[in-house]
C-alpha cells in the first residue's frame, strides 16, 4: 500500500474516522502485530485533525498502563512542505467497544468500569485528562481486558480549551462553557457512560446531541430519572454513584478516580453478598429518596423528565 510504513506489511482495515483509517500491520522483522493511524490533510479544515492526532501520540506515547493504549511512533509525509499525512504506530488492541457490546450483567460492568477508573487515574498521575470517555472509547477483549483509546482530546489537568470539544451525550458542562478542565471532567464523563452502559438512555447534558445539526445551542439543567428507576435491578448504591459523577458543579462529584473506584468495590461487594445468600441485589428505597439531578448539585429534583438514547460523534 502506498505510504505504508517501511519494514511494515498490511494484515486488513480495522476502522475509519474523520480523515482517518486505522489498519492491522505486521513487523515484518519480529512479527509483531501493531494498529497503524493514518490521518489525511486534503484541505486547511482538516487541520484540527492533525492537530488532534499529534496530540494523541503526545499523550499515549508517555503512557505504560495496561488499560490506556500506547503509541510508539509519529511519522509525517510532507508535500511542498506542507503536511499531508500522519502515522501514528498504535498497539494492537483485540475488541470491541462497549458501545458495541455493553456488559451483560452488573458484576461484569463493574468489573469494567473499575477497570476504567483505574486506567484513567493512571492517566491523570501522568499530569493529563481524557475529556472524551464514552462507551465508543472503551474497547473490552473477550477475556475481560479493557483499552482505553482515542487521546486526540486529551490535556493537562487545568487546561482551558478555546473551542468546545467532546461528545454531547458525555460532555460534562466546564467543557462546553470552556472552563479549566481536571480530573473531576473525567468523571463526569465516565458517570454519563456508565448511565448509559446502565439505562440504555443518555444523561441530558447542557449540550444535547441534536446541536451537532443545528449549531451550537446550550441547555438549561434538566431533570433526569436516576438509574435505579429506570431500571430496577440496578443497587441503589451504584446509581447514587453515578449521579454523583453527572452533578453539573465538579466540586459536587467525587474528588477523583480512587474514590470512584472505592464506591464501586463496595457495590462489588453487595452484588457479591446478596449473589451469596441467593438473593438479589435490587435497591430499596423509600418514598420519599431524591436524587439531585446533573446541573443542579444541591437541589433535590422531581425526576419526571425522560432522556433520549443518542450515539453522538464528538465535537472539535
């Protein structure tokens, strides 16, 4: 193939994105497998692509954890010296992402999102913020495995970006006002992940989806049904923790990916008594239980709003 990375040979096309495909390669000295990154410039609007994809190996090119994908290598082709192309040499990553193939059971789920906690808290100790965690980002290999991918949008904790980037069924609210971002953004948007994973619906955030026809257009705080109540079977404590994560003021989220992770081991540890005793780990709640909504952290709400499920692309 034209381009291809000398010493590489081609195995078949794992994907494609905006201005970009990735391809499944070989080392043809070790045998190695790697995921090979190629982003097009055709016009000067693609440039933010580039951008986003230098950006990607600036960050998971530092990164040695087993749950955030690693980069080895940046390559660009140039033409009357203007760049034409980057390639990026990614690790080989086997799966499919949750949005593909949601969990099928809440011990499973967790499992996982523990698993993505810690990836990111590995992250953030590195001095960086995803700011784009959705289920499309989070690939799960048959034998459990997780990956977090795509670090185009990625940053340093306390990062102010001059544009909106980020996915709107995901984006926490800092993003979209273009406030300083830290770890508490990733939580907001791993809560709003893990709504989804949970209800099959989107947490409504204050830039809905349907903006991406439109134009921008914000949303004013909006009541949203916690998980427990659009599904019964999920623990009480689990959809606390997940509202939790979605409050529209970070300071109101928990504080940081090690406490995310306590709060769902002791959900783990629930499942796993109840699972024991050959009971089942639904909630109880009485009446009167409210849960604060996203966009309003400290005021009760009255959860008759129902949100819309929506597969959004990112924004930036």
């Amino acid at each position: 193939m034209a381009g291809l990375v000398a010493g590489y040979s081609l195995v078949s096309h794992l994907g494609y994105g905006a201005r970009s495909t990735i391809l499944h390669v070989v080392d043809l000295q070790t045998g190695r497998p790697y995921a090979l990154k190629r982003v097009f410039r055709r016009t000067e609007h693609d440039d933010r692509f580039l951008e986003q994809a230098k950006n990607e190996f600036a960050v998971s090119s530092r990164t040695d954890h087993p749950y955030l994908r690693k980069s080895f290598y940046i390559r660009r082709l140039r033409k009357w010296l203007q760049t034409r192309e980057l390639q990026i040499l990614m690790e080989l990553v086997e799966g499919r992402t949750l949005e593909q193939q949601p969990p099928g059971d809440l011990s499973t789920t967790i499992e996982v999102f523990v698993k993505v906690a810690a990836g990111l808290a590995s992250l953030h100790e590195l001095g960086y913020v995803h700011a784009d965690i959705k289920p499309n980002n989070i690939l799960v290999g048959e034998n459990g495995s997780i990956k977090i991918i795509d670090f185009g949008q990625s940053c340093p904790i306390g990062h102010t970006k001059q544009r909106i980037q980020g996915t709107p069924d995901y984006i926490a609210p800092e993003q979209v006002r273009r406030l300083p971002i830290d770890r508490r953004t990733d939580v907001f948007n791993l809560g709003a992940t893990l709504y989804w994973v949970l209800t099959g619906q989107a947490v409504p955030t204050i830039l809905p989806a349907s903006t991406r026809r439109g134009g921008i257009g914000l949303a004013g705080p909006r009541e949203v049904l916690p998980p427990h109540e659009l599904k019964p079977e999920t623990p009480l404590a689990l959809s606390r923790l997940v509202m939790d994560c979605c409050q529209g003021s970070p300071k109101d989220r928990p504080t940081d990916m090690n406490q995310v992770i306590s709060r769902l081991e002791v959900v783990q540890h629930l499942i796993e008594r109840h699972d024991n005793r050959g009971g089942s780990p639904s909630p109880e709640r009485s009446s009167g239980d409210k849960t604060p909504s996203p966009g309003e952290p400290s005021k009760p709400s009255r959860h008759g709003t129902k949100t819309l499920r929506s597969r959004a692309n990112s924004t930036g």
